[in-house]
C-alpha cells in the first residue's frame, strides 16, 4: 500500500468507516478486485484507477486508488459532496500518478 495522500482517521473517519476502509484496503492488497457498490472505475483519472465508497455518518468519503501490480496507490481521500467528482480533484490525481510514475 502507497499512500501518496490522505489519511483514514479520527477525524474525519468514524471507527466503524476506518474499519469498513481497512477491509476493502486489505482485500485490494490480496488481489480481490471490487465492483458496485463498494468501487467503481475511475477511467477519466488513469488506467486501473478505482474509487472506493465509504458511507459514515455524517459524510460519504471516497478513496480514489489505482491497482498497481506490486501495491495499491492511494491518490487521494475526500468527503464527496456532490454527484459528480470535481475536475480539480481528478487532475490532482493525475498529476500525483505522473509524479509516483516517474
């Protein structure tokens, strides 16, 4: 697991959302591939770019990530807010992938 952004903790995460994004975060790292409604692709930040959802009380986080042969990249952690992933976070994660890239 690379983090290149982001933290999954208290706060923002509740324990029961820190618990439920460690399980999918493990699962990822033994080679499980997730779909609805836990991760969906994430064609327009790269290839092999997921983001996985996390419903906690108060907030919908996501977990934008890409599935590398050798780990899973953490590129960015945020509270969605709106239905569609704003642009600027999406060209933040291209730019992060470009520099872990190279």
């Amino acid at each position: 697991m690379v983090w290149l952004h982001g933290e999954v903790r208290t706060p923002p995460f509740s324990l029961a959302a820190r618990v439920e994004a460690g399980y999918y975060l493990r699962m990822l790292q033994r080679g499980m591939s997730l779909s609805l409604p836990q991760s969906r692709p994430m064609p327009s930040v790269g290839v092999r770019c997921h983001e996985l959802r996390i419903i906690d009380k108060d907030s919908t986080w996501r977990i934008i990530y890409r599935i590398d042969e050798d780990a899973v990249i953490i590129l960015e952690v945020f509270a969605k807010k709106t239905r569609q992933t704003p642009k600027k976070l999406i060209d933040v994660c291209k730019n992060r992938i470009k520099e872990y890239d190279s």
